[in-house]
C-alpha cells in the first residue's frame, strides 16, 4: 500500500473509532479513487452501509469486493470477502470465490479451515471435502481441519468416517470444547460414558463460565445422559444452560412484545388472496420450533420425485432486506416494520424465487426449512399466496425440553435456556400457530410430530393433500434419502423413522416439574 493510500486507511481507521461514519467513508472512496482494484475498502464501505441500515448499498459493496478478489488473485482477502458474501446468503458468490482461487497458495492454505467452513454453510459439501483433500497434501493435520472435514461427512451422513475425525481432533487437540461437544452429540460412546473422564479433564482447563465451558457441560450431559446417570447429568446440562443464559441475555419482555405485534391485523392491504392456484415452483414452507420433527418431514417430503429440499435457507429474508433495503432481522426481531411494510410484497416473493430458481432444477416443488420462516408466515401469504407452509407441532414438554438440551450454534433460540424462558416462548409459539391456522386454513397446515412418527402413512396422505401432490411409495424411509443435513439433527436422521423421542422428557421429570406446571397453566388458560 503507498503513502497516499495507508495515510487515507489510517485516516478512516481513526474516524470510525469515533464513529465519524461520513468521514470514515470518504477516505475509503478516496483509496478507490487512487486504485479502484482494491478489495478492503470495499468491504469497510460495505459494513458502513450496514451501520447506517442501507442493505443494497452494503451488499454492493461486498459484491464489489468478491469481483475485485478474484480479478487481483487477492488470496489474503479471500476468507474476510467470503464471511461478508454469508451476510447476505451470496452462496453461488462464495463457491464461485473460493473456487476460483489458487488452492496451493500459501495464505489461502492458511485460511483452509475457514473456507472449508464457509462453503459447508452454504451446503457445498463436495466441494468443501474436495478443497480440504487439496489442502490436506500440503498442511500439517491440525484439530481444526479435521473437525471440518467431520463436520462435513456428518453432513453427508458418513457416520462411522465423521467419527474418526472428531477423534483424530481430539488427538491434536484433547482440550477442545467444541469438537467434545459435538461428538457427543453426533454419536454414542461404546460403551456409554466412556468419554466422560475425558470430557471432565478438559473442563479442568477452560474457566468456570466460559463458552468453552458451556461446550463441555453440554458435552457431558449428553454421555451422562447415555450412561443413564440422570441427576449427574441434569446437573451438567443446568449449569452449562446457566452460563449460556447469561451471555445471551434474552429478553423475555421484548420477544412477548415481537409476538403481539405478529399478532396484529395484516400490515399489508388486501391486494391478494390468501391462497392462489399455484404458478410454477410451489413453495413448500416446513416451520416450527427446532428440533420438533422439522428435519424428519422436510426428508419423508424430499423423498417425492416432484420436490427437493433447498435445506434451511436464509433467502427470503434476503430478498425482504434487498426490496426493503433494510436488514431484516426476521418477523419476531423486527423493530422497523415501517421500512418492511412500504415494501411491495409481490416483488418480494418475485426476488425469493428468483433467488433460488437455479436450485429448484425444475420441480414441481421446492421446500424452505427454515424454522424462523415461522415468523414471516404473514409475509410469506402476501408474497407467496401459492406457497404451502406445513407446521409441525410436537407435545409440549418434548419440545421444550428437546430445545432445553440443544446448545444452539450462534446464539441462535436464546429462550432455550431457562425453564421461563422456554414456557413463555411456548405460550407465544402456540398462540401464533393458532392465529394463522384459523386466518388462512388452505395455507397453512399442522401436523403433530407424534403422527408422524406413529401414524406415518395417514399422517402424509393428508399432507400430501395440502401440498396438491400425489402418494408415491417409499417416502418414510428416509434412510434412503442420501442427500446431506446440516441441521442439528443431521445424525439422527440417517436411521429409520422411530418414537423414542416420545416422551423423552418424563426421564427427567422431577427436574421439569416447574416447566410442565407453567406449560399446564397455559393450556388451561387457552381452553378456557
């Protein structure tokens, strides 16, 4: 970088630490006036437009970015360009990024491990194991890489490799919190509880009341839990939701506040019904709350040769932040309704599919996993009125407590940690799944995940019926469904259709009598 070019740099460094974000953004443009072929300005403008809440503006700017990186063969900018393109669900940008590169090159092995990760997320996972054995000839092993390359056969439901991997991580690297956690939670230990010495001695190297702490709580939980030591296990799983619960800091208030404004009339005019004749590729929208049988039915469905599952897509929030030009935070965290409401809601759904048209390859059917899409439900009827929006709904303490025991990654369903918490989140969940239920019946239909699981043949029939496909043979067995999971239950469904998560909640029931209490005073109130 030449004098010019770092004295504007430096000079735009110093206005951004006093949050001088004009100022800031003039230096920038000032270094693209010198060199236009510079990708690190680009990506400082685009997080300005960001703070300043101007989402077409910052994802041009990353856009920009992503061009002039692979134009310069700017391989130390390449992970920085990639993280900005996920803010704004660019996936073929990303592939298209990291494919373009020169794989050998020193500062992209460098980075191999955030790539790697970066085109997992975007659910390239040929591509990821392909660039990983690339890179494996000409690295060192290290913890990191190999608990990619187990994420990414977890993903594609290579069970038996992914574990070895996690356990060659845990080789390098014995200590770490993540690769315990995730292990724990991929499979078993034979014989149960194996692992918990192990799990406990790297406790002993993380502070009380850190993440890595938190990791390993819920790490030992989860073989407590399969060695059927119950109270030591409880033990483990409130501690570690307790650390979690105080990094997060849900606000309880605030997400009742997002669900009574959910509940309110339609923001948007009656401008079109509520159910159309479906045109081209139908939506089919599967919600609910996580790890309630959502992924099970998004796989029963992709067993249909007229559907394919797109996996859990972030791209009509995208398409709401790129008409609306604001960042969408999804309908139960949105403050600025007044900039989503002024948005045209048919150039929205017109910019959804759109987003995806290369990914339906000419199904009938097309399905959107993504749980928080629950939230847009009102949205998704006036930008997709033929779309099919299938909630399933589980029993209510099997849904909370399956949520209670999941270390969310990201900080993602904060409520999740706290018995409170979780009862209200609940209450809210359940009255907006009946608000819609009873506003547009042929749209949305719910579905129990215990008649799935017990009752599977009628179950899809009538689900079959909603979505206006026809029954075809061999769709509950989704052993057959080869195609990858990366949700928190991408292990567990690589086996055959069972009920053993029914009533899995009573093994703890002394230590949930508070939660079934608040959950029971709630449906009383609703019945009455």
């Amino acid at each position: 970088m030449n004098e010019a070019l770092q004295r504007h740099w430096n000079e735009a460094s110093r206005h951004e630490a006093a949050a001088d974000q004009a100022a800031a953004r003039a230096c920038y443009e000032a270094m693209l006036a010198i060199e236009p072929k510079l990708v690190a300005p680009h990506l400082r403008l685009s997080r300005l437009a960001q703070i300043s809440d101007r989402y077409v503006d910052a994802r041009r700017h990353a856009l920009q970015a992503a061009v002039i990186c692979d134009e310069t063969q700017d391989a130390r900018s390449v992970g920085f360009v990639s993280l900005r393109l996920l803010a704004f669900a660019e996936d073929g940008e990303i592939v298209r990024l990291i494919r373009s590169m020169d794989w050998s090159n020193r500062d992209v092995l460098q980075q191999a491990a955030v790539l790697a990760q970066h085109l997992w997320l975007v659910n390239q996972h040929d591509t990821a194991l392909e660039f990983l054995t690339h890179v494996g000839a000409r690295v060192k092993p290290n913890a990191l890489l190999c608990y990619t390359r187990a994420n990414i056969l977890r993903s594609l439901g290579k069970l038996g490799e992914a574990t070895e991997h996690y356990e060659y991580a845990l080789r390098l690297s014995p200590n770490d919190a993540y690769v315990h956690r995730t292990l724990a939670y991929h499979q078993a230990s034979n014989p149960p509880g194996i692992r918990v010495p192990r799990v406990a001695a790297a406790r002993r190297q993380h502070a009380d009341g850190s993440p890595e702490s938190a990791q390993l709580l819920y790490a030992l939980f989860k073989e407590l839990d399969a060695a059927d030591q119950t109270a030591a296990a409880w033990d483990a799983l409130q501690e570690g939701a307790a650390v979690v619960h105080r990094a997060l800091r849900h606000d309880r208030e605030e997400e009742a506040r997002g669900f009574e404004r959910l509940l309110r009339p339609d923001p948007w005019a009656m401008s079109s019904p509520l159910v159309a004749e479906p045109a081209g590729a139908v939506p089919i929208f599967i919600v609910g709350l996580p790890r309630t049988g959502t992924t099970l039915l998004d796989r029963v469905l992709d067993n249909h040769p007229e559907v394919v599952s797109l996996g859990e897509r972030n791209d009509l929030d995208a398409a709401v932040s790129e008409i609306s030009d604001h960042f969408y935070k999804g309908g139960l965290k949105e403050s600025r309704w007044e900039k989503v409401q002024a948005a045209d809601p048919a150039r929205i759904g017109a910019r959804y599919l759109e987003r995806l048209a290369p990914m339906v390859a000419g199904r009938r059917c097309f399905i959107d996993k993504n749980p928080q899409n629950f939230f847009n439900v009102g949205l998704i009827l006036r930008a997709l009125p033929q779309a099919r929006i299938l909630c399933v709904r589980r029993d209510p303490m099997d849904a909370c407590f399956s949520n209670l025991k999941e270390l969310f990654e990201g900080g993602a369903y904060p409520y999740s940690y706290g018995l409170e918490d979780l009862a209200a989140h609940h209450r809210g969940f359940e009255k907006l799944m009946a608000h819609w239920k009873e506003r547009a019946p042929g749209a949305v239909h719910i579905l129990d995940y215990e008649a799935l699981v017990q009752a599977g043949d009628e179950t899809l029939i009538d689900v079959l019926a909603f979505c206006g496909l026809s029954p075809v043979g061999g769709m509950l067995d989704i052993t057959a469904n080869a195609s990858p999971v990366s949700t928190a239950s991408s292990s567990q469904v690589r086996s055959p259709i069972h009920g053993r998560g029914i009533g899995a909640w009573k093994r703890y029931a002394p230590q949930l009598e508070p939660l079934r209490l608040m959950l029971d005073a709630q449906r009383i109130e609703n019945a009455g």
